[in-house]
C-alpha cells in the first residue's frame, strides 16, 4: 500500500488507500489540475486533524493568503484560531521544499492575521509526500 509521511511539528507514516477509478469517476476528474487540487485538500484537512489535532471550521475567500480557519478538535469556539493553506503537485519539476517555502511566504503576506500551517502534497511519486510547516507570524 502506498504511503504517506507528514512532515513538521511532528513526523509519522500513514497509510493512503488507493481506490479503483471506474469510468464514471475517471470523466468527474477528468482535469488533473483540479483532482490535485482537491487530493491535497483531502490529504491537508486529514493531516490536521490526525498530525496537528486540528478541525477546519471555515473556507476562506481566494486571496485571504490561506485556504481555511482551523481550531484545536476539542475547542468549543472559533475565537482561537489558525490557518491552513495547502497546495497539490502532480506533475512538473518543482520541488516540495519549494512550493512549501512558497506557501509559508503566503501565509506572511497577511501578518495581520493569525498563524497558520502551510501543507504541500506530491503526488508524483508513492509513497506520496506531505510537508507541513507552521507560521508564527512577526
């Protein structure tokens, strides 16, 4: 089975289960742009639960400099909070050390708001990568 290594505050292997692809599945995500993007999607809001014991709670709007608002699983509020931004590779040449320095820069575009953790996918090779880092902020 393939596997998974989450990387950061914490490092562990998991276990990624891959699933058949029928023919009805393989035309929904028939663009690999898109399925990368909402693989790592998938794979981030996992890892933030099970590395981070984090929940997200809410979308954000595109150029808020991160993808959700997270809190701790056990937290009865939204007041203290962080970020989650994530990305996907699936093909190309860039690293995962590089598209994660990009996103923790992204994430201090916006020192305003709290801090957050950035969370990169590769999907080009098995077992996959995920490389998670967390911003301070200033």
């Amino acid at each position: 089975m393939p596997r998974s290594e989450a990387q950061g505050a914490r490092s562990r292997a998991a276990e990624i289960v891959p699933t058949p692809v029928d023919l009805t599945a393989e035309e929904t995500y028939n663009d690999p742009q898109e399925a990368t993007e909402e693989g790592a999607e998938g794979v981030a809001l996992t890892a933030a639960r099970a590395v981070l014991d984090r929940v997200a709670f809410r979308r954000l709007p595109k150029g808020r400099g991160a993808d959700y608002l997270m809190r701790r699983a056990d937290a009865r509020d939204g007041d203290d909070y962080e970020r989650l931004e994530r990305s996907g590779i699936g093909e190309g040449d860039e690293g995962i050390d590089a598209r994660l320095r990009e996103k923790v820069r992204q994430l201090a575009r916006f020192p305003e708001a709290p801090p957050g953790w950035a969370a990169v996918t590769d999907f080009r090779t098995l077992p996959i990568a995920l490389r998670l880092e967390r911003w301070e902020g200033l």
